[in-house]
C-alpha cells in the first residue's frame, strides 16, 4: 500500500494492478529500467491487439462489452490472448 494520492502520480486514488512487462517484453511503452544504466530504450515494446467483441449488455443506463485481445511482443509474437467477460 501506498499513499493515498501519491505525490508524483496525483490523479492515482485507491488500488490499481497492471502487468507493465511480461518476461523481457515491456507493455508499458517507452524505455525499460536496465539495472545500472537508468532507462533504456530496448526493441521491446509490444502491444496489445483487440481481436473482437465477445458480448454486449445494457441494463439501467449501464453498458458493458466482453472481447479479446491478444498480447504481442515488438517482433509480432503472440505471449497469451486475453478475454474480459
């Protein structure tokens, strides 16, 4: 646990979860932490891909979809699919 607004990232409240990098792969974008060389730019970043939309629901003034992305590393391999309900 952490601050409540952290100094540097304010508009962050409560708890959150990311997966920023998966093995040597960054999906955060941008330059990745090398231990003793601060921040480097690495051929590294991947990205995800959204395949389709797997449902949809609408109920009370709320909507909500479902789909699948793939993970993709910078060289075009595919790490797992995700699927959100």
């Amino acid at each position: 646990m952490s601050l409540f607004r952290p100094w540097d990232h304010v508009w962050h409240k409560g708890i959150a979860w990311s997966l920023p990098v998966v093995g040597e792969e960054n999906f955060w974008g941008g330059p990745t932490y090398v231990h003793g060389k601060s921040y480097v730019q690495l051929d590294n970043n991947g990205h995800q891909l959204h395949r389709r939309f797997t449902g949809t629901e609408a109920a009370e003034g709320d909507v909500a979809f479902g789909h699948e992305l793939d993970w993709l590393t910078q060289a075009g391999t595919l790490l797992f699919t995700e699927t959100a309900p």
